[in-house]
C-alpha cells in the first residue's frame, strides 16, 4: 500500500523533469513542492509514530471489520510526531516567505500568530474541521490556501509513517469495496489504473495509502451504475482522465499511464493533471478533497 521511500524518490526525480516541461504550470510552484516533497520523504524515515497498538481501547479494528467497512484506525485517532510536525511548519512557512508576494504575505501572519495558529491548523487537520481554514483564507484571500498547505503538509510524513506500520495487518493485494481508504477511511484525492486489466487503485488524501478497489464506483458515494459514471479525457492531457459521479456530482483524477512509458506518483500526478479540474468544475463537478498539497 507504500512505495518505499528510494523507489518514490526515483519516480519524483523523472516526475519533476516531466513537471518542467509543462508551461502552464508555474515554475515557481514546482520548485516549492519538489523542495516540500524532497523534505517530507526525509521525515517519513525520521517521524516518530507509535508502534503498539492493541487491546480495547486502542482503536485499532479488526480485519475482519475492515473488510466489512470499517477504517482500520479512524482518522480522529490518528497521532503525529508533534515536535517533527512543529519544525516542518517552520521550514514550509520559510520556503513560502522566500517565495514574495501573497505567499509570502501570508506566511508572514502565519508567523506572526505563532504556535496558537499552528496548534489550531495542525487540530483541525487531523479533525477534519475545515473551519480554521476558512477563517484564514478570509483573511489572505490572494493566498486562500497557505495555512492548509502548511498545516498538511507538515503533518502528513509521520501520519503517512504511521499508516505504514498499521498496514501490515492487512491482507496485501486485496481489492477493498469500499471506496475509502480501509487504513483511516478518508476519501481518496487521486486514481491510477494499472496492470494490463486496468485495475483501479485510489490514493488517500490523508495517510496516503494506495488500496485497490472496485474498478467502476464512485470513491465518494459507491454509485455502481456504469450509466451514471461517465468519465471523459482532454485531449493536452494524454494519460489522464476525469471520472464523475451523475449521483454525487463528484469527480476523481484517474492516471492512466498503461499506454506510456511515464513515472506515476499520485501527488504529483495530481499537479500535473490540474487543467482537468478546471475543466471537471466546468462541467458542474466537484472534489470533496484538496489537492494532495492542500491547495
Ligand atoms: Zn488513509
Ligand atoms: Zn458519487
């Protein structure tokens, strides 16, 4: 359900070469997040996660339950590595200061409402409570997402090193149907059909897992009826696609690199691909999750 930490370094190394070549994405937002990605990758290796869980009271489902449905540790359950999370926020908000502009205006309030704000980012992250980010994105409305980026972005190595280490009492390789992650039971940000049959893998917005699942259902309400899933592509952007829901009216990104030879890294996958989520909110669309950057 994790790539390991080398291969996903390799893959980022041919993505952002890939990224580069990409004039409608702005270089300056590549080079923070290949600076972000290249921090975080160190940090899952150093994050410092519980690794007994067990007995009543920890939380922990069964896998049994698990298969029926229920996330293997529910996302309020969570912890992080708080003083890693706490100097990961530092350096994110130093890397959006040396940026200038709104980006660097709002990490300037950032910095200047301390480790409160901080506190109350890094809870309402792991809460699912969007309403400090609201709040903020109020305040600095030319730079609306700064605070969930670097709130999610700091948290998410050691909840990703957490999840990790849950993951090794699952079954491997099991295609799971339900459409959220059967680690945290969060809603997916990104899919990837791969192998020969296209088997369909979604991406987990908050741990990260990778888990297979049911080729042809919405990952937000479990639609089945292929009549009600259209998916449609864009011709500037070969090896992506968009799959909606006529029920929920939500889409996902789906890469689909079974015809080329291009590295496939879901988060980075999703910033190239962001033409097509101009294009789904077009079409009357939406995402329920932020872009695995938290923008
Ligand atoms: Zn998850
Ligand atoms: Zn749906």
């Amino acid at each position: 359900m994790f790539e390991s930490m080398e291969r996903e370094d390799k893959l980022a190394a041919r993505k952002f070469a890939d990224l580069r070549k990409k004039p409608h994405i702005p270089a300056q937002l590549v080079d923070l997040v290949e600076q972000v990605r290249s921090i975080q990758s160190q940090a899952r290796g150093q994050a410092v996660v519980p690794t007994v869980f067990a007995g009543p009271g920890s939380g922990l489902a069964s896998v049994d339950q698990v298969i029926q449905g229920a996330p293997l540790l529910a996302r309020e359950r969570f912890s992080y590595d708080a003083a890693q999370a706490g100097q990961l926020f530092g350096r994110f908000q130093e890397l959006l200061s040396g940026m200038g502009g709104p980006m660097a205006q709002s990490a300037g309030i950032v910095r200047e409402e301390g480790e409160t704000l901080m506190r109350a980012a890094f809870d309402a992250f792991m809460a699912n409570d969007s309403s400090v980010f609201v709040e903020f994105a109020k305040r600095t409305p030319n730079a609306p997402r700064a605070l969930s980026f670097l709130a999610q972005s700091s948290l998410t190595p050691s909840i990703t090193a957490l999840a990790e280490s849950l993951s090794a009492s699952l079954p491997k390789d099991r295609t799971w149907d339900q459409g959220t992650c059967p680690i945290c039971g969060s809603l997916a940000f990104h899919s990837v059909l791969s192998g020969k049959e296209g088997v369909r893998v979604n991406c987990c917005s908050f741990c990260r897992a990778a888990y297979r699942t049911v080729r042809l259902q919405c990952p937000y309400c479990e639609e089945r009826d292929a009549a009600k899933l259209p998916y449609f592509t864009a011709d500037e952007e070969p090896g992506y696609r968009v799959d909606a829901c006529l029920s929920c009216q939500g889409y996902i990104k789906t890469t689909d690199f079974r015809e080329f030879d291009r590295p496939s890294l879901p988060a980075l996958d999703d910033l190239e691909s962001m033409s097509l989520d101009i294009l789904a909110m077009k079409r009357g669309f939406t995402r329920p999750t932020a872009s695995a950057w938290g923008f």
